[in-house]
C-alpha cells in the first residue's frame, strides 16, 4: 500500500472517529427520542415515524437529527399565585357562565407526549407545543365546557366535576392529531366577583339560619313526642296496675265467698247427719233394744231404794222393762 492510499485512510479516520463520536446521542429513561434524515444517506429524508426508545444511537452529525420529547406527566398550572403558574403575572382563567356571572378559576391540566405521536407532534408543532396548541386549547375548553354552568350550577361540586370530565374529553379530541393526550383537567381554586360572592355568603347565612330552626324545632317535635310517648307509657301502665288491683279484689272476694258457700254447706250435712242421727237413736229406742236401756238406766235410778219381789209371770205378773206399768206399780204414774 503506497504511503499516498495509508495517508488518505489516516485522514479519513480522522475524520469519521470524531464524527462518530460527536454522533452518539442518548435517550434516557422517560424519555421519547425522533429521528429526522436530513439528507437521505442512511434512508429516506425526513421524520421517522417509530420512536427511539431509551438507549444509545449514532446520529450522523450534519445528516441526521435527533429531537427529545418528555414522555413523563407535564403540567399546565393557570394559576393566580404569581410564580406558581406558567406565567409569572395573574394566570388564572375567567369562566363567563350561562347566566352572565364571572367566576376566576385557577385550572391544572396533566398531559403527556404520547409515544406513538411523537413524530406527529415534532412534524405539527415542534418543541414549541405547550404555548402554541396546549395553553390556548386548554383556555378555550374551559371557557366552553364550564361556562354551560350558571352560577349556582358551578358551585355544586358534583355538577362541576362532571363539566370537567367533559372538557377533558374535548380537549382530548383536539390535540391528540398532534401525538398529546391530557390525562386530567383540575379546578384548584375559584372564586367569584366581591359583590356576587357576599350575596352569596348571605344566602348561605340564611340556609344555614333556615337549617338551624328547622333542626331546632324537630328536635322539640322531638321531645315533645317523646314527652307524649312516656305519659301515655304512664297512663298504661296505671290502668294495668288498677286493673290488677281490681283483679286482685275479685279474687279476694271470690275466695270468700267460696270459703262462706263451702262453710254453710259443712254446717247443713251436720245438721242433716245430725238430724239423721236423732232418727236413727229414736228408732232404736222404740224397739225392744230401747226398752232394755231404759229398764238398765231405771236400775241405775232405783239404787238405794227398798227392793220389793213382786210376780214377773202370768197375769198379775210387772214386766220390768214396761216403764210405764212400773211407774204405775210404784205409785209414781196415777
């Protein structure tokens, strides 16, 4: 090899090493790299449409291009707070709402760079996106979607929040042609015009009077019911003690009575047993059984008395058990 070809290699190393070296770029992690041609050396002129991952690439200097994009969650603050927003000054965005109220709303919107449109949004917009297509679009939807509210309809937090889910999807439908998807819309703060908001205060005021009283005089309905519940509870519980001790006396009477009845009935089978008794002894005693008792009662009567033998038998004879013939024998019965 002739010093003139070594030479003209050396040369050229020179040369490609530093290019090469100058060319390698990095994509980092979170990261979306495109890749424009700007000559056609390697492929066709222009933007690649697939989208460089995180790694490392050789991008020819002067040939090609390299653009990076945040593949992260970017936020768009209109804020009032100076400094905290995308702009230094008042940010904050005034809604004109249905009924001709204005309210300042102090708005967030989380969006990203979607990988697939990364190449559509360097091709649209450039770099540049966030003030030439997100700010203005993300306005306008606000403007939109919250102003169908009126006043009061902006104060209630549900209805709110379902305007904001839908100025969501409208901002969605104009930008994603341009690789951006929003993935949030949020209201930090509002407020209304001095004079609308101490109108305000002052209907709360008075719902919140109105709600006092309604809950003061439920609460002595309240009472008053409870008042009610337990005197009758009283009144009850008197008629059941009356009535036991109605109940009691009944008893007690009853009792009585069935002792008296049950008495009296005792006292008749006496008398009757004793009657029956009496019958039965005067039976007895009118039968020959009768007169024996009698003549033995008459021996016991004639004790100590002169005794005299006189004829039992025949005709002249005394039956000592005839009481009557005796006493006439003895002079006692004329």
């Amino acid at each position: 090899m002739s010093k003139k070809v070594l030479g003209f290699f050396l040369i050229l190393l020179l040369i490609i090493v530093p290019l090469l070296v100058l060319g390698l770029k990095r994509v980092d992690r979170g990261e979306i790299g495109v890749k424009t041609r700007l000559f056609p050396i390697t492929g066709h002129k222009g933007i690649e449409e697939t989208a460089l991952k995180p790694g490392l690439y050789v991008i020819l200097p002067f040939a090609e291009k390299l653009d990076i994009f945040s593949g992260r969650i970017q936020k768009l603050e209109l804020t009032s707070i100076p400094g905290h927003g995308d702009r230094n000054n008042n940010d904050n965005v005034d809604i004109q709402t249905s009924d001709g109220t204005t309210i300042y709303v102090d708005a967030t919107l989380l969006f990203r760079v979607m990988p697939s449109g990364a190449a559509r949004l360097l091709s649209t917009l450039g770099h540049d996106f966030l003030h030439r297509k997100i700010r203005p679009e993300f306005i306008a939807v606000l403007k939109y979607k919250l102003g169908e509210l009126n006043a009061e309809g902006f104060y209630n937090a549900e209805r709110r929040e379902t305007k904001l889910k839908d100025a969501l999807s409208e901002f969605n439908r104009r930008v994603r042609s341009n690789g951006i998807e929003a993935v949030q819309v949020l209201i930090r703060d509002f407020h209304y015009q001095p004079e609308y908001e101490k109108a305000i205060e002052n209907r709360k005021l008075a719902d919140q009077t109105t709600l006092l009283n309604q809950s003061r005089s439920a609460s002595s309905k309240e009472a008053a019911e409870a008042a009610r519940i337990q005197a009758k509870g009283i009144a009850m519980a008197k008629v059941e003690i009356a009535r036991g001790d109605t109940e009691a006396q009944k008893i007690r009477a009853d009792a009585s009575l069935y002792l008296e009845l049950k008495k009296a009935e005792a006292d008749q089978l006496v008398q009757t047993a004793k009657a029956k008794g009496d019958a039965l002894i005067a039976n007895a005693m009118a039968g020959p059984g009768g007169q024996r008792i009698v003549a033995l009662q008459m021996a016991d009567v004639l004790k100590g008395l002169d005794k005299i033998v006189v004829q039992s038998g025949g005709k002249q004879g005394v039956n000592p058990l005839d009481l009557k013939s005796l006493l006439k024998m003895t002079g006692v019965e004329k």
